[in-house]
C-alpha cells in the first residue's frame, strides 16, 4: 500500500511527457508530492496543462539539461527510440530508469484494489466507465485513463481505495501491470512487430489474466475464448455470465437488461452511441458487481459517462456537414465507426482514414484494404508515423492505392480543397486516426471561413 516515504520528495523526470498515460502518471506523483519535470518533441494541450500546475517541460530539447541530470528517476515512454539523447545521457549518469508501464505498475501497489482493462479496442471508453461507476458508488478511487473523459480528463483521484487503468500491449507493456480484477475486451492482432506470432499475443493476455483474482473477458470475441477460461460477458453467447439482453437503439445510443448468470437484474441506457460500447459497459458493469457493488449505483454510474475524446466526438461544422472525430485506427475499428456513422447520418457521409505507424499499415494491409473497399466517399490523409521511419509498403499512399477507389492527400491544403467542393448541409465526416488527424479537423474547422 501507499507509503508517502516512498514517493515524497522524489525528483522525476519524464522523457516524452505530453503522451495522455505519461502526462496521466506524472499528475498522480505530483498528488504524492513528487517533484516531477520532462520534455517532449512538441507543445500540445497536454504540456500546457502540466506547465499549468507548475510542472516545468522543455520542448524538443537540443541537449540534455540540470533537470535531467538532477533527477533520482528518469521515466520513458515506448515512443522514445532507444538512440534517444537524453535517455543516453541518464544511462550515463546512472540514473534509476524505468519504462512507462514499469512505473505504472509500482503505482498499481499503492491502491487497496485495483481494476486494470486490455484489449486490442476500447481500453479507454471502459477504464472511464469504470471511473464514472466508482464515483457513483461514492468509493475513493483514482483513475488512470489513455484518453479524455468529458468528466475527468485522463486522471482523477479522490483517495486510494480503487485505481482503475489501462493495460497496453504495445511492447508487452501489459506484462508489467497486475490488478486484483483483470478485464479483456477483445483480442486483434494489433502491434504485431511486438510479438513473435499470434500465440505469443494470445499468450501475453493469457498472463495477464492468470495473475489476476478475478478476469473477465469477452464471449462474443474469438480472440478472447483463445485465452482461457474466465468469467464471461455478451450480447449474442446466451451462456456468457453477464449478458446484455433485450437490447434496444434510439439513434445511436442502447439500453438493455444485465442478466447475471441467467437472472435479470436490471436496465441499463448508455449515453454513449455505437453498439461496440454495450460490450465496454458490460465489462465494467461485471467488474464492479464483483466488488459487491448493487446493481443501480453501477448502471447510474453507467448512464453517467457520456464520451470519452476522439470517441465517436462531434467536433463542429464544415461547409454546413457534421464534422465528427474518432479514434479508429485499426479495420475492425474502423469497420464498427463507419457502421454507425452510416445509421446516424442523414445525408452523404465523407470518411477521411490517417494511418497511424507504417509498421501497422504493413502488417495488417489486407484487412485495411478489404474494410475500406465498402467505404465510400473515402480519403486516406498521410501517414502519422509515431516513432516510426518512413516504409513504403506500409505507406498511406500505397493504401490508397491498394483500396482503389478513393482519394490521397499529403497536405492540409488538399484536404480542405476536398471537403470544400464536397460537402453540403446535411452531409457529415468523419475523421479517423489515433494520429494529428484529430487536431487537423479542428484546424480546418477553425480556418473554413478565412
């Protein structure tokens, strides 16, 4: 458990500190009265806020600095290459180093319990489900979350009861997290460059699970029955140990009846649209009544959470067309969001894809191909490469030319031209990337009418 020994005092300093985990971490050291400094390759909305509440951050920095050096602890992210001049610089001073979910993990054994969400879609959207249930049930908790709750931002803490985050499995980074309730949503192959071969991925989750009291994962994903045997949630298994049945749309949003082994319990009606997130409630919700949470304080804390950013977010207007933003970067993603894009929109939808990482677009081209083939009205922007080099094969141009029909652009300008001879009232786009596509929209919103 939490010793205030343990953290009080400590200088960190964290290499790649806007990253939405990284900046996430180094507000909860600060909550334990850390000294905690960094750097990052750019400015953004997150290194504005950590220099906000006194966090110093050097941006791009072109030698390593008396921050660096005076550090105890130097934390990096997965992004950072490993040639990197400021991480070779604390090797070389002889500092404490630990990767991202490393200190993610010693931060798990300060709380008396801890829930922890994996898979290949959705961790975020669940984590802060999680989030809003704890809070409704009025317990202490803290929240850990890979993206931007409306409510919470990506962290929030009220005592240490209950911490709640996400398990990545990007470089086995899910290896280094251990949570006492272990949920997995689904399993894709996804970060493959990570991974020998599908049952090395297979096998990582299965770890993941097995150290857990208590996992839960998915019956409706065949990835997930891949990995053993656990309690069970779903829509269409009618053996899954919690099940959404009766299931109801109004637009986009559900409800639906929890059946927990066989008995109902009660009704659920999600503010969140997209049928993909009754699986994240239900996970959340067989998570917590684990706990011996009754079952309206979890659906109220369920029909609280609204949106996470980048999820399914309506962002504004183009041209008199909805412009909405998600998160999509993977086929199966993308396949779901364009599905209920295509319900919801009432005149033409105009889809914009930025690949995110060659390695990604290269591994998993066939399936990136057959799902944008029955996308229409489709544009595949450049790729965002990450910590990635430049790869033809994996390229976005080569995507586009794969897929056939749609358009390529390399530049905002391109783009804008595009959607300006395109889009009339009524019409809708969509955005999707984990990548800059997310600021590009907004960007483009904002310069529509100079």
């Amino acid at each position: 458990m939490y010793s205030e020994r343990k953290w009080k005092n400590k200088r960190f300093y964290f290499i790649g500190i806007g990253g939405v985990s990284m900046s996430a971490l180094a507000k909860y050291l600060l909550s334990c009265g850390c000294e905690v400094s960094g750097s990052d390759a750019c400015a953004g909305e997150r290194t504005e806020e950590l220099l906000s509440l006194g966090v110093p951050v050097s941006i791009a920095p072109e030698a390593p600095g008396p921050r660096l050096r005076t550090a105890d602890e130097v934390v990096y992210t997965g992004a950072v290459k490993e040639e990197d001049a400021e991480l070779a610089a604390a090797r070389k001073w002889g500092k404490v180093i630990r990767r991202r979910s490393e200190l993610l993990g010693e931060i798990c054994g300060d709380f008396r319990h801890v829930v922890a969400v994996a898979g290949s879609h959705g961790k975020t959207t669940c984590t802060a489900m999680c989030a809003h249930v704890l809070r409704s049930a009025g317990v202490p908790f803290a929240a850990h979350i890979g993206g931007e709750d409306r409510d919470f931002g990506n962290f929030c803490m009220t005592g240490r009861d209950f911490f709640v985050t996400e398990a990545c499995e990007y470089q086995k980074n899910i290896s280094d997290v251990t949570a006492d309730r272990a949920i997995l949503l689904n399993v894709d192959c996804d970060h493959m460059e990570c991974y020998k071969d599908r049952a090395d991925l297979v096998a990582t989750f299965r770890a993941y699970c097995d150290r857990a009291e208590a996992a839960f994962a998915c019956a409706d994903d065949a990835g997930c029955r891949e990995t053993g045997d656990y309690i069970t949630f779903g829509i269409d298994s009618p053996d899954a140990d919690y099940r959404a049945a009766d299931l109801r749309r109004s637009g986009e949003k559900y409800s639906f009846s929890v059946e927990e082994y066989g008995k109902p319990l009660c009704r659920v009606k999600l503010n969140a649209v997209g049928r993909y997130n009754v699986y994240n409630a239900l996970a959340a919700f067989a998570a917590m009544r684990s706990y011996g949470f009754g079952e309206r304080e979890i659906a109220d804390g369920l029909e609280e959470f609204s949106a996470v950013r980048r999820r399914f977010e309506r962002v504004g207007n183009f041209g008199g067309a909805a412009v909405i933003c998600d998160y999509a970067h993977h086929p199966r993603e993308i396949a779901a969001t364009v599905a209920t894009a295509e319900r919801i929109c009432r005149g033409r939808l105009y889809t914009v894809f930025q690949p995110h990482t060659y390695s990604r677009t290269k591994l998993l081209m066939p399936e990136f191909v057959k799902v944008l083939r029955g996308v229409k009205n489709l544009m595949i922007y450049k790729t965002y490469p990450a910590r990635e080099y430049y790869d033809e094969e994996g390229s976005a141009r080569t995507l586009a030319a794969n897929v056939g029909n749609c358009l390529y652009a390399e530049s905002l300008r391109e783009l804008r031209a595009w959607l300006k001879n395109s889009l009339r009232q009524g019409d809708a786009v969509l955005f999707l990337g984990a990548g800059d596509i997310y600021y590009a929209a907004k960007y483009l919103i904002g310069e529509q009418n100079k």
